[in-house]
C-alpha cells in the first residue's frame, strides 16, 4: 500500500466521532511538504494538544475508516 491509504487520526476527547486526520504511510510518518497551510496548521496543534484535547494519534488504513474531517 502506498502513503495514501493510511490516515494518522487524533481522535477528539470530547466531541465523539470527531478527528483530524491526515495521509501518511504505513508507520504514520506524514509529509508536511504536501500538506495544505491549513491542514499543516491543524497537524501541528492537534500534536501539540494531545492528551488534553486529542488522544493519541493512531495510524488506520483509510480504506477502513469512516469519513472524518480531513485537514
């Protein structure tokens, strides 16, 4: 599979079924050169709150994954 078809999620702590998420490969390594300024943006706060806000992120097949917003 190529770094398409994996997703990194942070899942929201407080608001069920909302996430960030962002393409990366198979070990969660996301290109920040190919991300949007917005979505570059929410990848760093989403890192950034962990634990407080997000949970720790998980790396999913995309295939797998219900629509969640993408940044």
């Amino acid at each position: 599979m190529n770094a398409s078809h994996f997703e990194l999620r942070f899942r929201s702590l407080f608001q069920g079924g909302r996430a960030l998420s962002f393409p990366c490969d198979e070990q969660g390594a996301v290109q920040l050169d190919e991300l949007s300024d917005k979505a570059r943006e929410n990848y760093f706060f989403a890192r950034t709150v962990v634990g407080r806000d997000y949970a720790t992120p998980v790396v999913c097949a995309a295939d797998d994954m219900p629509a969640v917003l993408h940044s």
